[in-house]
C-alpha cells in the first residue's frame, strides 16, 4: 500500500513510530494527484507549496515529540470553506476571485490540530446540487467510472477521499451533500447534528439546515476529524454550547441489545434493487452484532422532498442577496446604473441551478405566497422532526439506504431539475430535523459501482452513529475494493 | 400554471436577476413542475401546528460586550472589484 492509501490512523502510527513522515505522506498524496487529477477532478485548487511547508513543520514538531490530533495529515476542504489567503469560489464565477481575510472556525480548528491543507475541493456551485456538474471550473468524475457523476453536492470531497487524492476531506451537507456523494464514492461520510459544528467561514447556503461535517476511509477517521471540528463556537450563534465526548472510544464498543429501527417509507418502489439487496445484507449484519432490528414508521417522509425545496431555496435566495458585485467578488462591467449593475453582475455570476434556486425562494417568500408555501413547509418540518422524535423514543438508531440508485451517468438528469432533486430522497429529512446522520460502505453492484447504508440517531447521538457504524464496518466483511485509475 | 411569464419576470426584478426570453420560457416550465410537485403539501393538516424555524431549541445567544479586533480596512476593501481610498465605488445611483 502507499503513504496515500493508508487512514488516518495508521498514518499516526507510522509517523510515530518514524518510519514515515509528513512530507513523505504528503508527496504522496500529490503524486497521486499528478497522475490521476486530469480524469477526476476533484480539485478547484492545489495548494502544494503552502502543503510542503506546512509538512515541513510537521515533522518539525513530531521531532520535538509534539504530536496532535492531526499532526502531518493531508486533508481536502471543500472551496465554500474561508481559507485565509487562499481563493475561497464555491464553485462560483461570482466568487472566481475571492481571497478571504479570514479562517472559517473549522478551518482554524483543523489547523491547529496539525492537519496539512492540500488543496480546495470541486462542489456544485452553491452546494446546490446532487452531482458536481453545476459547479462554474467544470465536472468531478466518480473516480470508480469516469462517465459517472460522484455525486454531490460535495463531490470533490468524496472523489478525492476514494481517489486516493487525500487522506481525508471536509464538506458541507444540506440535504445530503455529504452522504450521497460518500454512498456515491464508496467513502465514510457524517452529516452532524445541526449545532455540532460551527458554520462560521462556511458559505452559507440555507442556514437552518447546512452543516459541516467528515469524509473518510473509516469510522475510526471519522471519528477523530469529528473530535477536531466538533464544539461550540462564540462566533457562531447556532452551535451548541454542549460538551464533545471522545467519540474515537465509541468506534469499537458494539450494539448488543441495541433496537434499530428500519422505517418502511424508505423502501420505496424505484429504489435499485442491488441497492436495497445491499441495504437488506446490512440489516443481517447488525442483527448479527446483538441489535433487534424492528420496523418503524416515519409518516411524513413522502413530504420532505416538498419542504425542503421550499424551505433551503428561500433561505438561499436571502443569504444569496449579499452577491451584489460591490463589496467582492464579480462584477459586470456593463452596468448603466446601480440596479443595472446588480442585475446583469448577479445574472452572468450565477449559474441556471442558482439562479432557478434564488426564483423559487423568492417566488415562495414573496407577498401573498408567504403563508401558502414557506409557512406551510415549516408546519409539516416541524411534523416530520416529530416522527424522528417519535421513533427514536423507541430505537438507538434508525437504518436506511443512503441513495435510491447507485452513481448515475454524467449529464443523465442535468436537465431535469425534479429527477435530480429526487436523488437526496433519503438524506433530506435528517436535515430538516437537524438530526445527526452517517453514511457507510455497504457493498458494490456487480457492475462494480458502490453502495452506502445510512445510520441516523437524534439529536446529538453522534456517538452512537460512531458505535453503530464502527461496528457494522468491523463485522460487514466488504470487499477491499479500489478505484481502477 | 402555478405561475405565469409575467410573474416570473417579476420575480426574477425582486431577486435582481434578469433572463433571456427563452430563459424565461424554461424557467416558467420549470417552475411551474416545481410549485406543481409542492403542491401535495396541502394534503398534510397543520391546523395548529407551531411551524419550525430551526433544528434544535434554542435561546439568543449574546456574547459577552467585549471590544475585538476588527479587520483592517484595507483586507476588508481588498476583494471589491472597484474600491477608491476608503469607500466601494459603484455606478450612479440616481440622474
């Protein structure tokens, strides 16, 4: 195996045990990238100088036998992450140029655990979208078949992990953009609680369900990022001001005894079958770990899709009001006067799915449809985080599939906007009801493509998503399986 | 139709966005799937129910009022596409 293949962990271990160093890692990594990046794209930028220096003083320090949570690990941020100094687009021509003064709390976290920064990740742009086809520098590839998508919104990410192009990533989830594209690519993926994370520095998109969260090649990594990036943040007026357990102790303590609920509204018909023939392995799986697993109902599940299209395009369309063309980013240089200026800057920054985004949430919070569309949706939200509460008082966790169908084809459903919004059907309501979820590695289709099972726990059971899926991972005995480049 | 041309013009000027004619022609069709599919949301009975604005309960969150540092003028100036000494410069206002 090489350096950029390993986890986190074992990369901790060799580093300790000096048989390996941080620039060896991180030469690695870009080794790796130099031959493979031209087919995946996962990158909006590398920034390998900036990564050497930062492993030169990695080895620094562990030589001084100072080691971190992160000391020496090259790590992949998604490019809606501030990053002091380093462009920051969101996959966006209006943000093309924008060089923050700042470093998102996460960012700020990552780098003072040690981490090494390789570069910023490809994404729809926005994060609106479930595929990486919408972002402005052009497409990621699914690094298991090139003519399919990775997934997304956090595409890059996903890709990247799977590629071998980093040893772990950073991304955003809103409606499932970390958990799809994980199933998608066959990587380890958690959307945490919303509150979790601080959202300082992070683009915002639709700030009452957008939060940050891993990719990695286990729960164990997963699991020590998590112990990083988790935990109230001043800046931040929705982060939680709770305590951070120690989730890397839960990754192998077990479920014996443990109820998972398995609710039968996501066993829908036009779900694939090797997907659900997977799923249905993995409830085999944790029963065989001690875990009774019981049907469930979660009764307004067919109606999240619906809110959520309501609720996230109207708070996009409001924090996307700030792209103005005055303060950074693009600017039109064909304006006549200021209202002219806003419109063609904001019209040519866009792309289609944003500016079909901004419409809607405009459209849905503009006078008279107020009540009919926005109220509403956050009538029934509030009814669809009461069935989770509902289940959960009688369950540890629940289990699903991640995605209704494996990866599909690039272009397959770009135009097409209710096909592909249909393709985060099973990751949506976590996030309208904030709750915590993880997805995992659950198999592939015989035509190689992978396949991910998803674990959700309410709020704040991140632990107990650390202890499910650590160890359904140990005991599923997948396939070691990678990516044919 | 949920929504007609004219309304998506409309709205696109709210939003401070303009389109093409045929632009207008797809969004509206697009639009109009969209709101269509929402539609089944009137199904649900709400009568009464509180709706939720966020994910988790919570109270305002004050800060101590405590002075920080601000950041400096020039790094905050240094993204605009136009700045002039200390101020955004913009095209004309009003004749």
């Amino acid at each position: 195996m090489e350096l950029n293949q390993l986890t986190i962990h074992e990369l901790q271990e060799k580093m300790k045990a000096g048989e390996t160093t941080s620039t060896d890692i991180v030469q690695s990594v870009f080794r790796r990238i130099d031959a493979v990046e031209k087919d995946v794209h996962a990158y909006i930028l590398l920034t390998r100088e900036a990564a050497l220096e930062q492993a030169a003083h990695a080895d620094g320090e562990i030589r001084k036998g100072r080691f971190q949570a992160l000391t020496g690990i090259p790590i992949a941020l998604k490019d809606l992450l501030c990053t002091r100094g380093v462009t920051t687009t969101c996959a966006s021509r209006i943000l093309h140029n924008y060089v923050p003064p700042y470093d998102a709390t996460v960012v700020e976290k990552l780098r003072a655990a040690g981490a090494v920064f390789t570069g910023k990740t490809n994404m729809d742009e926005f994060a609106m979208g479930s595929s990486t086809e919408t972002s402005w520098f052009g497409i990621t590839r699914n690094p298991w078949d090139l003519e399919r998508i990775p997934g997304g919104s956090s595409g890059g990410s996903a890709a990247a992990v799977a590629a071998d192009e980093c040893i772990a990533a950073i991304g955003s989830d809103t409606g499932g953009s970390i958990r799809q594209p994980a199933a998608l690519c066959g990587v380890v993926g958690m959307k945490p609680t919303y509150g979790r994370v601080s959202r300082f520095g992070l683009v915002a998109f639709a700030s009452s369900l957008d939060q940050i969260g891993p990719f990695t090649r286990d729960v164990e990594d997963c699991a020590i990022l998590m112990n990083v990036i988790a935990g109230y943040d001043p800046k931040e007026s929705t982060s939680v001001p709770a305590e951070v357990p120690d989730y890397r102790q839960y990754v192998s303590r077990g479920i014996d005894g443990w109820t998972v609920g398995i609710p039968r509204e996501y066993f829908i018909e036009g779900i694939d079958a090797e997907v659900l023939e997977a799923v249905q392995r993995s409830v085999k799986v944790v029963e065989g770990l001690g875990a009774k697993c019981t049907e469930i109902s979660l009764p307004h599940t067919e109606y999240c899709l619906a809110v959520y299209y309501i609720v996230a395009p109207a708070e996009a369309s409001s924090n996307l009001a700030r792209y103005d063309g005055v303060k950074y980013g693009f600017r039109s240089q064909d304006g006549r006067d200021l209202l002219d200026m806003y419109k063609k800057s904001r019209s040519a920054g866009f792309g289609a799915e944003v500016k079909r985004r901004i419409m809607l949430g405009t459209y849905v919070l503009s006078s008279g449809y107020y009540d009919a569309y926005y109220k509403k949706a956050s009538q029934v939200r509030a009814l669809i985080k009461r069935d989770f509460d509902e289940a959960f008082k009688s369950c540890d966790v629940i289990l699903t599939p991640t995605t209704p169908t494996p990866a599909f084809r690039v272009g397959e459903k770009t135009d097409d906007p209710m096909q592909m919004y249909l393709s985060d059907i099973f990751t949506i309501s976590t996030n309208l009801a904030g709750i915590p979820g993880i997805a995992v590695p659950c198999g592939f289709t015989r035509g190689g493509l992978p396949i991910g099972v998803q674990f959700l726990a309410g709020h704040m059971g991140e632990a107990k998503l650390m202890q499910i899926a650590g160890a359904y991972e140990k005991s599923a005995h997948l396939e070691k399986r990678r990516p044919n480049l | 139709m949920k929504i007609k041309k004219d309304e998506v013009t409309h709205v696109a000027h709210l939003a401070r966005l303009e389109f093409t004619e045929a632009e207008t022609e797809k969004f509206t069709s697009q639009m109009n799937d969209i709101l269509m599919y929402m539609e089944m949301l009137n199904r649900v009975d709400t009568a009464g129910v509180a709706p939720m604005t966020h994910a988790i309960a919570q109270k305002n969150a004050f800060r101590d009022d405590r002075v920080l540092e601000s950041l400096p003028r020039e790094e905050t100036l240094a993204n605009a596409p136009d700045a002039r000494g200390d101020f955004f410069r913009v095209p004309k206002v009003i004749d």
